[in-house]
C-alpha cells in the first residue's frame, strides 16, 4: 500500500502505518487523519501528534499513554474522542510512526 504526496509515493503497511518514518509532515498526517475520519486536525490533535513524534525521534518509541495525558492535560476519553481508533492505531498511524508493537 502507498499513498501518493505530490508525486511521491510513500509506503504503507497492510494497516496503514509507515514503512518509513522520516518521510512523515504535516501534510501527510492530514491526509491520514482524513482516512479515518478526522476531517480537521485541531490545536488538541497537533499537541498529541507532535509528543508522539517528539518521543520516537528521542527514543524510536512511542510514548505512554500517560505521559501524553500528562504532558497535554487531557483524559484519556479526551484521547479517544480526538483519534476514535485510539492512541495506538489512530493517533500514532497520523504521526507516521510505524506500527507500535502490540498494536492489532
């Protein structure tokens, strides 16, 4: 699977996560978003995004949960009310993580 950015065909797992992390941006987490179903990425979306990619460029990991909760002060319904496929398999897939071990 691959969507196309301008020309540039960037690579996907069978579900939608990136094969190649560096070639995430903005851009390409809107189109993300718009696959499931988030059609506008809100100041709340981009705060959880960009903690997600800040933790993976640090650590080549995805944070915890917690920490993202801490960090934003959002709940965890919060979460799920912005990404509805969860912080694993929405929120991490739109930051262009690839898939999070664990993660089905």
């Amino acid at each position: 699977m691959a969507l196309d950015i301008n020309g540039k065909l960037i690579e996907m797992d069978g579900d939608g996560f990136m094969l190649q992390p560096e070639l995430w941006n903005d851009e390409l987490a809107q189109l993300i978003a718009k696959e499931d179903d988030i059609q506008e990425l809100t100041e709340n979306h981009w705060a959880v995004i960009r903690i997600i990619r800040r933790s993976f460029e640090e650590t080549g990991m995805a944070p915890m949960i917690r920490s993202i909760c801490k960090e934003t002060e959002l709940k965890l319904k919060d979460i799920y009310e912005l990404f509805p496929l969860g912080p694993a398999r929405g929120a991490c897939r739109i930051a262009g993580l690839p898939k999070p071990d664990g993660c089905v």
